[in-house]
C-alpha cells in the first residue's frame, strides 16, 4: 500500500477500536442459541455472577450469567452438563475476547436431563433427605386433606371422586402450576403454607397432604426434580402422598414424601378408609363384644355360686373372735388399776427431788457461776485493751521511723535527679553549640557556592546578560525581531536598547563574527557544574 494511503487512513485508540468491535459483534449476533458442554465451572463468583465456558469437540467459548439472570433461572450450571444457551455477544476489552451473555439456560435433550436428575438424587440422598427413619406414618382417618395440584385439571377431580366413593372427607385445594416456569416455586410455596397454618386457625391445618399431577414427559414433570419442592416436602411435618404422573413415572419428589402413590386416585384410597367396610366391621366388632361379655357374666356367676359353697357359716367365722373379746373385757380392769399405780409410784419419786433447799442451792450454784464469769470478762478485757494499746504504741513508732525514712529517700531521690537534670542540660548545652556551629559552617559553605554559581561573577568579567521585554532571556540573534525592546545587565546596572533594523542576515556572516564567536562561546566549559533553576543562560 503506498505511504500516503498509509498517511491518510483514520487513526484509531484502542478504546476505540474495541467499542467499534463490541458494537458489530452485539449488533450482528444479538440473539443467539448455542449448544455446548459447561467446562470450568465452580459455581457462582462472589459477586453472585457465573464464570464458565462452552465447549464442543473442536472450540471453545466464554460465557458468563450476570447475578439477577441466574436467579430466575430454572435450571443451574453444572459442571460437564450439555445445555442449550440463550443470549447475546458481546466482547471483553480488557483481554480482547469474545464472550456470550446467556439470559436462558436449558438442558440438552433427555440425557442432560436423566444425568442431572441422578446428580442431584445422589446430593439430596447424601443429606439424608430420602432417609425412611425421616418418613411419617400416614393417619388413619384424616379429618381434613390437603391437595396440591392444578385446579382445572382432572386429577382433582378422580381424587374428591374417589374420596367421596370410599370415605367423604373435608378437602382443602390449594391451586399451583403444575408445569413451566414458577411451578416448582408455587408447589414448594403450597407445602409450606399448608405446614404454616395453625392449628386453631379459621381455616383448618390439613391432616395429610397429597401433592398430585397427571402423567407426562420427563420435561413435564421436572418441576417435581427441582431441589426446592424436593426440600419443602423433605421439611413437611404434615404427612405426605406424593402421587405424580402414571405408575411408571418417577420424580425426586417421590423419594422425599412420606408415602408414594402410582396414580392420584391411588393416593385418594391411601388416604381414606372404605366406609362401608368400616360399617361392617364395627358391626361384627359390636356383635363379637356381646357375645364374649354375655360368656363373661355366666362364667362369673357360676364361679360366685362355687365360692359361696365353700365359704363356712357366718356363726362359725365369728365364735372365735366373740370368745377372745370376752376374755380381754375381764382383764380390762385389773389392767387399769396397775397402769394408775405405776404412774403414781413414779410421779411420787420425782417430786421428792423438787423440795426449797434444793432449788435454792441450784439458784446458789448458778450466781457463783455468773459471778465468776463476769470477774473472768473483766479481767480478759483489761488484758485484751492492754495489749491492744501497746500494739498501737510499737505501731507508731514504726510508722514515725518509716516517714523519716521515707522522707531522706525522697530527698535523696530528688538531689539524684537535680544533678542528672544538670548533667543533661549541659550536655544539651554542648550539643546546641555544636550544631549551631556546623549549622553557620554550611551557611557560610553554601553563600560561598552560590557566590561561585552566580552569573553575576561572570557579568564582573565583562559580560552581559541580554534580556527581552518579557525579562526573558535572549540566547540567540534569530530570537530578536526588528526594533525589538531589550534589556542588557552589566555587572553595576541596566541598560534599555531596541534592536537595529538593518542588521547583517544570519546566513552571510560578517568578516568580524569569526572574533566575537569564541569569545561567546568560550564560557560554556563550566558545564560540569549545575546550573541553578531559577537563573537563566549568559548567551
């Protein structure tokens, strides 16, 4: 291509380019389905985004799932599962690549499906959600049934059919989808409600719950795979029938209810007895009961008939008692009268020991007592005051020996400290004097230098500083135009001067310049020296 092609083509920043770029890819493939495997995923970044990429037998390419949009998802990114990816792309211009943004994600065909399906059996089991120590026993006459499913459908209806052929129950029917997207949310919402109600509300809590659709495909029915209906039916402390599609359809959900059901109707007979066999049975139960307590009463009385023939006659049981009762009604007396001799022998005895002398030499005996131990109080606390003030005697000696002491070494303490206080400021003396000393050494060095750098040692060799209007410095004769204003510093002053008109061109030199050309030149060999900022050049 020639060079001034070259030169005229557009200049662009990278920026530019790369917006360029970002807006044809977006604009070309705006929207977009792509299949793939998901490769290097490790489940949502910090910031709630998803970082992937995906793959086929022979390319490869970045995807990303913003936070809000794998919210709503309904299915998850999983590592190594084939999806179907909807979206848009886009480019990255931080590392210049291209990336798809996925709005939608769905599994690749029946296999993605059954594949995704085992993973997540095999997580849910290993938290022991599919545990049967987790199960409830199913009631054995509900009062009231909650029902899940779809309420236009006709799987409500075989269910209150069947229901009301076997055992009319109060049903409770709580509406959800029971396919497309949010069903799996409403049917988790409906567990939970059902489970939130209380117990003496105005409306009834369910007594057994049936979660029930009709048959369908594996696509139908994955509403029922989600982990939260799996996980809400897991929770429910309500006991549960999960009865969803035909006998040979199977759903995660099955796994965590209480109790499966082939069919909806089949979950209805679970649920409720058959109320004419109940008839019956309660009939022959009745009847069974009078005949074994009719059995019962004869067996008793035959046996009360055998006991009383064996019993002995009311005299004969009695004669014995009478005759050891009369024995003990003659003894009687004579007992009184010994007991109330034996009190008085013993009352007699104990007040010929409470005569005056006694009691008064008891009273005797108890005043020396007190006196005694009044004499020994008073003596103890004599000795006790006594040692108590010679205690405090020896203390205040010691106290006033330990002030005294205390005192001299506080002095001590403070002569010790004045003299250590003089010895640092002398020594701080010293120091300022040193360093005011180094300190006036570099002034003076410094005044020195600056007198050596200084132009103005070179404007007392002869020379002159050449200035324009502006104080600026002229350091050339092609930089002075026609009757330009100057200013020319000497050593003892300024001189203003305007710049002659017909001076010589620069391009024929005069025979004289070859003269004056060294002389200007001559003092730039002191360039080993630095030249200070705020001063300008001498040329």
């Amino acid at each position: 291509m020639p060079a001034d092609n070259l030169i005229n083509a557009p200049e662009f920043t990278v920026s530019e380019l790369s917006s360029a770029l970002k807006r044809t890819v977006e604009d070309r493939f705006g929207h977009v389905r792509v299949r793939g495997e998901i490769s290097g995923f490790r489940g949502p970044h910090s910031s709630g985004h998803c970082y992937f990429a995906l793959k086929d037998e022979s390319a490869k390419i970045e995807a990303v799932i913003w936070k809000f949009a794998h919210a709503r998802m309904r299915f998850k990114p999983q590592e190594g599962l084939e999806v179907i990816a909807t979206g848009k792309l886009t480019t990255y211009p931080n590392s210049s690549k291209y990336q798809i943004v996925i709005d939608s994600l769905e599994p690749a065909g029946i296999g993605a499906l059954m594949a995704l399906m085992e993973e997540r059996k095999r997580k849910l089991a290993a938290e022991g959600l599919f545990d049967e120590a987790r199960k409830q026993l199913l009631p054995w006459l509900p009062e009231v049934i909650g029902v899940v499913t779809s309420p236009t459908g006709a799987v409500i209806r075989d269910i209150l059919h069947r229901l009301h052929d076997r055992f009319p129950r109060r049903v409770l029917v709580w509406p959800v989808k029971v396919q497309g997207e949010g069903s799996a949310e409403q049917v988790a919402a409906a567990i939970r409600g059902f489970n939130a109600l209380p117990e003496t509300g105005r409306i009834p809590r369910p007594d057994l719950l049936i979660v029930a659709r009709g048959g369908g495909s594996l696509e139908d029915l994955w509403s029922f795979n989600e982990e939260i209906v799996v996980r809400a039916a897991a929770d429910s402390t309500i006991p549960l029938i999960s009865a969803v599609g035909h006998e040979t359809d199977i759903t995660l959900i099955d796994f965590a209810a209480d109790k499966r059901a082939p069919t909806p109707t089949a979950a209805a007979e679970m649920a409720v007895p058959v109320r004419s066999e109940l008839f019956a049975e309660v009939e022959s139960l009745a009847r069974r009961t009078m005949v074994c307590w009719q059995r019962g009463q004869e067996s008793r009385r035959n046996e009360l008939r055998a006991t009383a023939r064996a019993l002995p006659s009311l005299s004969e049981l009695l004669a014995i008692p009478r005759q050891r009762l009369d024995h003990l009604g003659a003894a009687l007396p004579r007992a009184l009268k010994a007991n109330t001799h034996a009190h008085h022998r013993r009352f007699s005895h104990l007040s010929a020991g409470l005569t005056l002398k006694v009691l008064r030499g008891q009273v005797a005996q108890a005043s020396h007592r007190l006196t005694v131990s009044g004499e020994r109080i008073r003596l103890s606390a004599r000795a006790l005051l006594r040692n108590r003030r010679d205690r405090f005697a020896g203390l205040e000696v010691r106290l006033k020996a330990s002030k005294l002491s205390n005192a001299q070494a506080q002095r001590n303490a403070i002569a010790r400290d004045r003299e250590r206080t003089q010895r640092l400021a002398e020594r701080a003396r010293r120091a300022l004097e040193t360093a005011m000393q180094r300190l006036d050494a570099r002034v003076a060095h410094s005044g020195q230098l600056l007198s050596a750098l200084s132009y103005r040692g070179v404007l007392a060799r002869g020379f002159a500083l050449v200035r324009d209007e502006h104080g600026h410095a002229v350091h050339a004769a092609a930089a002075v135009g026609p009757s330009a204003r100057l200013s020319v510093e000497f050593a003892d002053g300024r001189v203003g001067v305007t710049a002659d008109a017909d001076r010589p061109q620069p391009t024929a030199p005069a025979p004289s310049a070859p003269k004056t050309a060294p002389r200007e030149t001559k003092p730039a060999a002191p360039k080993r020296v630095p030249k200070p900022v705020d001063q300008g050049s001498l040329f």
